[in-house]
C-alpha cells in the first residue's frame, strides 16, 4: 500500500467528524495531501505556489501524485479537513509504510 492509498484509508476512518467529501474528478484527500507536502518540499510557502510545481510537467511522473489541483481548488479542499483528518494524517505517515 502506498502512502496516499494509507492516508486515504487512514483519514476515512476518521470517526470524530464528518468524512471528508471525494469527488469523482480531482484528487482525494489522500492526495492533497501529499501534494501539498510535495510543493512544500519544493519551496512552496503558500497556496498560490502550488501552480508552479503544477506547471511542472516533465518531474510529474516522479511524483506521488501526477495530477497536482489547481491552488484555488487545493486551498477550498483544505478547508474541509477537521483537526482530527489532520492527526489521522500523521498517525499515518507515522506508521511504517511500503513505497510499491
């Protein structure tokens, strides 16, 4: 299982507060996520610096998740997440994790 397929399954279980909502199209919460940590990896200090990590078509495929949401997306998305996502998130990250 990889790590955004752990912090999805992680966050799910979240039973403290409403599920965060996954559409058919864009990225699940799982994948804001790691996104998300990706720019911030890259430099990003803020939401709007997510496009150019977004714009960066050729290091897509090294990434964990190829299609990055837009800034204004990934900050409406943000905003659902409750405290308790936040500490099923790193409870996740902190578990030992496969990279396959």
């Amino acid at each position: 299982m990889g790590l955004v397929e752990l912090l999805d399954a992680e966050i799910a279980a979240n039973r403290r507060a409403r599920p965060v909502k996954v559409r058919q199209r864009g990225v699940s919460p799982g994948e804001l996520i790691a996104s998300l940590a990706e720019a911030q990896l890259a430099g990003a200090e803020c939401f709007a610096d997510v496009e150019e990590l977004r714009a960066d078509r050729a290091g897509a495929e090294l990434r964990a998740v190829t299609e990055v949401p837009s800034a204004p997306t990934a900050l409406q998305l943000a905003k659902r997440f409750r405290r308790s996502h936040l500490q099923r998130a790193e409870r996740a990250i902190a578990r030992p994790w496969s990279a396959d």
